[in-house]
C-alpha cells in the first residue's frame, strides 16, 4: 500500500520564529525516514510504501513526534490498498511518464 500523509501541528512549541512549522515537521520526516520503508517527501505531503501494520505504524509514530511539540495536530491521510504489488511508489509515476514520451 502507498500512503500519503500530511501532519499539522497546532499551538505550543510546534511554531518556528519565523512562524513555520518546520521544525515540528522535521521531527515526523525524521521517523519516516528512519523506518526503512520507500518513501518520498514533498511540500505537502510525504508517502511511504509498505504493508498496512507497518505504514500506519510509522504514521502514528510521525503524529506522536508531531505531538510532542503541539498539544493539537491535524492528519490527513489517503492510501492507495493494491495487495501484491510492491514498487509503485515510483512504478506508478514511471508508467504515466511512459504515457508522456
């Protein structure tokens, strides 16, 4: 499965000076990265790719890292559930660039 999540932190220490949330942010980018499990981080969103109990493990993990800094924190999450496939955190955008050429 390939899950999408955005993790938004409200109030206490998650603020930067410069009124970002950068820092809070880090934290959860930090425990994706620190899974081991495919990956990709953007402006909006990060995605990991894995099985269920292993992704939705890392996301609460990013939430609880989030957590730590802010007393409120918003999630959004979308999962693409495709049993069998591995590979299409990148085997996806291959196919449309193909489509492209």
């Amino acid at each position: 499965m390939i899950v999408a999540f955005s993790l938004t932190p409200s109030g206490g220490d998650a603020v930067d000076d410069d009124g970002g949330m950068s820092a809070a942010v880090a934290d959860a980018v930090r425990v994706v990265r620190e899974s081991g499990l495919p990956h990709q981080t953007t402006a909006m969103f990060t995605y990991i790719e894995g099985e269920w109990d292993e992704v939705m493990a890392v996301v609460k993990r990013a939430a609880d890292a989030v957590a730590a800094r802010a007393p409120r924190v918003g999630l959004v999450l979308k999962a693409d559930i495709r049993p069998g496939h591995t590979g299409e955190l990148s085997g996806k955008v291959e196919r449309v660039e193909r489509h492209l050429a």
